[in-house]
C-alpha cells in the first residue's frame, strides 16, 4: 500500500475514538484467537492443548446449550410454515402466533416500531409489574440489541461534552468508560469495597460527586451494576436507597444496570431493582431512572442474538421524545432479540405444554452456575496469593491477585500493567483467557483478574488447577 | 409527575442530540401510528379505510412475502433439531450446518467475532470477488444490524468535531445529516441535479469542498449513495471515476452507501460498484473507500432482521484496528442478520435443490418492484404540479410538487416547511403517510416528497389516484 495520507490512520482518527478502551476483546483476546487457530495445527508446539476463553459472559461459546422453548417460537417467527407441521408443542405454536399477529403483515421482517413490537413491549411491562409489584407501562419500554446500545443512546442523551459527569463504579464495565470516552464526558469515579464483597460506599459516591463539581463538572448519570461487572456483588435494598437519594440530591439520572438479574447465588443476598425500591420512597416519582435488561446473561445466555430492553421511569414526554428520535435513526431493534426479550419476560405457566421441560432446563442451568460459582471461588481461594469475594451474583470471579515485586517493574518497563502481562502469560502457558483487572479499573497499586464462571463443570478443575500452577510458576519467575 | 429539574428534558439534553433531525420516523409517521390505532375503531370519522405507509422503505409491512429459503435456512441455524426433520431442501440444510458449523460450539447463540462468523465474512467476500472481479478478503468484512450502525461507527472515526466536514448529497438519507448533528461535525452539501435525474455534478461537490476549506473545515468524508435514495438515480461508471478522483484530491474517505444495488430497473443505467470501478484506476490504491449493503432492500427486504455489511479498501491495519476496537464494544452484530447477509451472497446455484424455486420466487418480486416504479412516475406525472423523474433504481420517487403561492405562506406561518403541511395533509385526508422533502434537504424554494414504490400493486392504482385528488384539492384550497 503506498503512503499517501489518510484518514483512517492513528494519525487522523478521531482522537475520542483512540483513547476508548474496551478490555473485554482487547489484544489478549486477539492473541487468543491466533493462539486458536495455531491449535487448529496437529504439529503446533503449544503448552496446552485447549483454549479457554473466561474472558467474557458468553456462554454458549463454553458449551451450554440453548433453551428449547425460546428457540423453537424463534424458528415459528421466522418460518411461519412451521407452525402448521404439527411439530412444535401447542404454548411454542401459540406464543409466535401472537407474536407474529403484532407485527406489521405478520412477519418479523418488517421493521417495527422503533421501540419494539407492542406485544413485545406489553409482555416486558408484565414482567416488570408482576417482580416489583408497580405498574409498568408498555410505552415506557424500549426493546434493544441487548443491553449495550440502550446504554450508549441515554448516555448520549445525558452526556454533552467535558463539563458532564458520569458516576461510574471503579471496578467497571469498560462500555460504561469506553463510551465516555467517545461522548468527551468525564469519568467520576467511586470505588467499590473490595473488603466489605465489593460493597457500594455511598461516601466514596458522594466524594467523587463534590469533587467533580468542585472541578466544574456537572454529574448526570449515576450508573450503578446489580449484581455487580465484575465483582459479582449483590445490593442491599438500604444501599439501593442511598443511591436513590443520592441521585435525587444531585439530579442525576440512575442507571441501573440489571442484566443479571436472575444470576444470584447466594439466598442472603436477593436480587433487588431499582424500581421495585424506588416505588416504596417518597422520592418515587423524583428520580429519572432507567433500567436494563438482556436476553445474554441469566439463563437463557442468548448473547448473539442481541436482545434486551430498557425502562424508563420518570422520564418526561420530551425525554422520552428524544429517545425514541434517536433510536429511530436506527429503525428497530433486531427482531430476533425482540422476540427473545418477550420470551424471557413471559415463561412458560404451570399446565402450558412446555412449562415441565422448560423449567428443568433452566432450573439446571441456574443450579450449575451456582455451583460453578462456589467451586470457582473456592478453589481460587486455596491459591496462595490469590483472594476472591464470594461470588453472590453475575457470571465473574475478579480476584486479588499479589505480584511480587520484580514482576511489576518488568511489566512497568515494557509499558504494560503488571496485571495484563499476567493475563498474558497465564493465555500463553495455560491457555486460558482472562481480562486483567486494569482494563476495569481497580484501586492503585492493587491488581486483579476477570474471570467468568462458564467454564463446563467438567473442565473447571482444570482451569483452576491451570490457574494455581501457573500463578505459582510465575511468582516463582519473579521472585 | 412533580415538577423537579432533570436531565432528560429539552432544557438539559446534550444539544447535539436535540438538534439531530431524523424525518423518515418524525411527526408525520407518528400522527400516522395514532390514525392508525383510531381506524381500529369502528365508529371512526376518518375520511379513509387504510392507512397507506409509504414513509420508508420497509417491503414486508407493505404485505411483500419474506423469502423461503433464506427464512428456512435461520430457522434451522436457530432450532438445529429441524435440520434433522427432513423437512427442508437439502441445500438448506447443507447451507445451515455450513454456517453453525463455524460458530462457538455450534450455535448461533454465543457472541461470535466482533466482525461476525467467519464463513459468514467469507461468502460475503466471495460475492464481492465475482461482482467486481477483484480480490476480496474476509478481514476486511464487517458484518453488522443493517447499514446504518455501520455507518455511524465510520462517521465517528472520521468526524471528531466541527473542523471536520462530511460532502453529502442534497437531498440526502437523514441518517447522515442526523449521525453528523450528533458527531457535531459540519455538513457539506453537494446539490444533485434534478433536471438531469438527479445527477451527481463533480463542479457542484468540488465547489461545496472548497467552501468548507475556505471556513477551515477539513473535508474527511465524502458520502454517495448509489442508487440514490431518496432521488433513486443510478451513477455512470464515469461519474464514479470522477468521485473518486476528487477523493483522492482532497484526502477523504468514500463512502458508497449501495445498499439499493439490486433495485435497478433501467437496463441504460446499471448498477456500477465504487469497489469494482476503483480496482480499474491508476489510484486504485489510494483512496481509502468504505462500501456498505444491507439485507434490508434488495428482493430480500429483510428490514426487521437488521442485517448488512461493510467492506474496507484501502483502510490499514491503524484504522481496521480502531473500527474493530469500536464495534466490539456492542460485542458483535446480532446472529440472524449475519445468516441472512451470508445467504444472499451466497444464493442457490443451478443444480441445488431451492435453485428453481428460489429464483421464481425473487425474480417476482424484482419484476414486480420494477413494474411499479415504472407505474407510479408515470401516474405521478399525469397530475399536473407533480414532477417525477424516472425512477431508474432504489425504492422511491422523489417528485417536486408545485405549491401555490399562499399554501407556502400558511405553512411558514404555522412554523412548518410546505412540504411538511403538505405531506401531513395528504396524510389527514387519505391516509397516504410521506416524507417530506425538506426532510432530505433540497433546493431553496423548492419542494418534494418522497413516497416509496412498495405499496402492493393491487393497491398502487389507488395510492395514484388519492394522491391525485390530493394535490388538485390542496391547491384549489390555497389558491
């Protein structure tokens, strides 16, 4: 290619759009799709023989299978045809016919409404009402490619330029910095309590909410995850009312990041939204709040589909206008994650034909995770060096890691953080795929890894043996 | 709702958001979604019996049929128990195993590769290769949910602010003047000639580059959209050799928007790709060109599944890097729309099983497109104060209308453009839902709209007349 001047070059891309990091696939996934396709040669020399990829929530990619229901009323929506064989059980048959009777000429492939099929919607107002005991309104629903798009459209809402905050949680997940980043906002950060299981400290909120302003920075968006990316760690319903009040104190609008919702291990630590909590204030109709959801965590784990949703409560009809505006700039959300998102909001009942199948595929799923939680945790913890909160929620461990000293000051001297020249190596001698602890954001001087729960039950002891031997390996090399 | 100050209000949402404008899902269609729930009711006072959408280019709400094959193979990829059924062609079932076969354990339910599945990737290059007679790589392929979230990941590479100016054509899809509002990049119009069918002027877009130097606006993108939208005029092979020579002149990346490349009608005006004509100029390598299709228009008209792809030439690892970077942070375009855009790259071939049918049931629908592109200018045209060019490709007739003198008076008066009024009028009155054509941008003093070709051709006949009797009433009324 000759050298003329271009655009696209590290020299004339956008500058906001350089500095956005995403971790999650950054270059140690890259690496671990060469190091894949290495594998892929009978002759390879590699020091493992399978790659394990825990560095995102993704579980089909690990082995588990999709649930039946929701797949068979997916296939009936794009194949009408099927409906009519006879081979789907009588609630799949039912379920995509009033599916398919919302949509314009009865086919999914016409663009919806820019907010989803009303059907769709209706059946996530349902869900919402029935979990929180409120009343949730249909139009208030939006329907989204999965989670992430839904949080990118608010933040660009709320998020003007530099002199706008975002309270971000530090640890993060990187969408959250990554789209800052692109909107030229600024990161406030508060940190989570690693001593406490990653617990929300409503003063280190409320510190890095004065010290924005004292910087000239209005905060605006107060994100909070619950169950918490990465550390796994549950709110409690009194925690959840701090950050409430502390939104309505500083009109900032919560986001609530709820897409592992049904991903709670621990009976001692429920699961609570934001909106069940906020109806039984007195600030319930103060504070703008938007909630999340997706079809790719929980047990369904639908990732590539992309689907989820998001709830506007207290929002105006001029916020809401906005919105709509600009999702519609993208017509509609895919209709396949439209339809999934219904699904998930709208199970199987008792004496519906798919409701026994159904409910022990996922009852399975969910009793695995919870299981794999625990033994991760546990065995991540015999680990000398090595110390992890209990995972009560989501699909991650995101464990201490203790690095001798020697080894950050050679990572430091290649112009790497200790934690993702860890990371690295652990991928280059054990195979496994983890995000280091900095590509999240953690306190200075400490370092972590993310790593997911998905690994199936019969290749976790591997991965945790693989993990102990090589973190022993690799202090021993830095001593 | 108590009156408190938020942030999703019109006093406090990021300008650049409010100031985006996007007309093809504004006021007029949703005005057309409330007719549309009041027709529902029996004892409605409307002054029709159906509402006609002809706002945006979305086949299967106008009653086309979604084709067999390609809806056959996603089923099957998202419900695999059907492949063993026997209930599909054998290519079907060979194409679908085909594609779970190169996906994370065999579903199309894991996240893939932020760029998309790779035999996916692969078809698609393979359709490039023989359209243009080029060499195509996969890694130069981003499958995506439709054009659009393409096209805003390019802008946003290309645009940091101001300083940086898009050429668009005038009229123009809004996605780009909406995507460059919220980028608060400088839009650079270059005017199409409507005498010669909406021929692009290369004197027209140097002049409007120039003029952006002049205000110190670095033009970085040039975007053409062929066939045209909302003009539906097919470039020349020499016309495209121009563009590109002026991007190569002043350093700017080319977007060829070619998402309508098979609604072509006039056999005088073929569809030439930029990629194709490119690969034939002494600065072949030279221009860093970005080519975008989509599943949604064509014969598939797949608009619900959000499906397309973009194809970088001339774009060096730095700036794959930063798109790549950019579209992980969604994860990866959504499953079903990846199959789709595989499958119609890659469609029957003689011999297969579906080939006969396939290709019967798409040649209706290209001969019926066709047919009613060619009805509706020519009846557009018999009404008098109504101008259409020839429709020669894409799915839309953008006539001028002539507007007395007075109806222009009432609309400023009233804060609308005439054309707005117009559109909306047409809309009260028969129920036929437009664009206007100051939603696209236009000459001064000149007005349009733009109506699609979609609706079925039992009912074109009447989408004719009521516009017809329309336009004669509404000038007898401003006379």
């Amino acid at each position: 290619m000759k050298a003329v001047s271009r655009v696209l070059t590290n020299a004339n891309i956008a500058p906001q759009v350089l500095g956005a990091e995403y971790a999650c696939r950054g270059a140690i996934v890259t690496r671990a799709n060469q190091l894949q396709r290495e594998l892929k040669n009978t002759n390879n020399s590699l020091p493992f023989d399978k790659l394990v990829m825990c560095n995102i929530g993704n579980p089909q990619e690990m082995g588990a299978k999709a649930l039946t229901y929701p797949r068979q009323i997916l296939s009936a929506c794009f194949n009408p045809e099927l409906l009519k064989m006879g081979i789907y059980p009588s609630d799949v048959v039912q379920k995509a016919d009033e599916i398919l009777s919302d949509t314009p000429c009865y086919s999914v492939g016409a663009y919806s409404h820019s907010q989803g099929i009303p059907v769709c919607r209706q059946k996530v107002a349902n869900f919402i009402s029935e979990r929180d005991n409120v009343e949730s309104n249909y139009e208030n629903i939006f329907l989204s490619d999965g989670a992430s798009p839904a949080i990118k459209y608010v933040l660009q809402a709320c998020i003007a330029g530099p002199q706008h905050g975002a309270l971000l949680p530090l640890p993060q997940y990187p969408l959250y910095s990554a789209t800052l980043s692109l909107l030229q906002g600024t990161q406030l950060s508060y940190a989570l309590d690693e001593k406490s299981g990653w617990g929300l400290d409503l003063e280190s909120c409320e510190a890095a909410i004065l010290e924005g302003i004292k910087n000239g920075v209005a905060p605006r968006v107060f994100v909070i995850i619950n169950p918490g990316n990465p550390t796994g760690n549950c709110l409690t319903e009194d925690t959840i009312k701090g950050a409430l009040e502390l939104a309505k104190k500083y009109n900032m609008v919560v986001f609530a990041d709820e897409v592992y919702q049904t991903n709670v291990y621990d009976d001692r630590r429920p699961f609570h939204s934001f909106r069940k909590v906020l109806a039984t204030m007195n600030i319930a109709e103060d504070v703008e709040l938007i909630s999340f959801h997706s079809i790719s965590k929980g047990v369904f784990g639908e990732c590539g589909i992309r689907g989820g949703y998001m709830e506007l409560t207290n929002v105006n009809e001029e916020g809401k206008e906005q919105l709509y505006k600009m999702v519609s700039i993208s017509l509609c959300p895919n209709t396949a994650g439209q339809v999934i998102a219904a699904v998930m909001c709208d199970l199987p009942k008792v004496g519906d034909a798919s409701y026994e199948s159904h409910t022990a595929e996922a009852n399975a799923v969910y009793e695995s995770l919870q299981r794999r939680a625990n033994f991760l945790t546990e065995n991540l913890n015999k680990v000398e060096g090595i110390d992890s909160q209990v995972v009560s929620g989501a699909l991650y461990a995101f464990p201490t890691i203790e690095l001798p000293q020697r080894a950050k000051e050679v990572a430091l001297s290649k112009g790497m953080q200790p934690d993702f020249m860890y990371s690295m190596d652990l991928l280059e001698e054990k195979g496994i795929c983890v995000v280091p602890g900095s590509g999240f954001g953690q306190e200075d001087g400490k370092y972590h890894f993310r790593t997911t729960i998905l690994p199936a039950e019969e290749i976790m002891p591997y991965v945790c043996e693989s993990i102990e031997d090589f973190h022993y390996s690799f202090c021993k090399k830095y001593q």
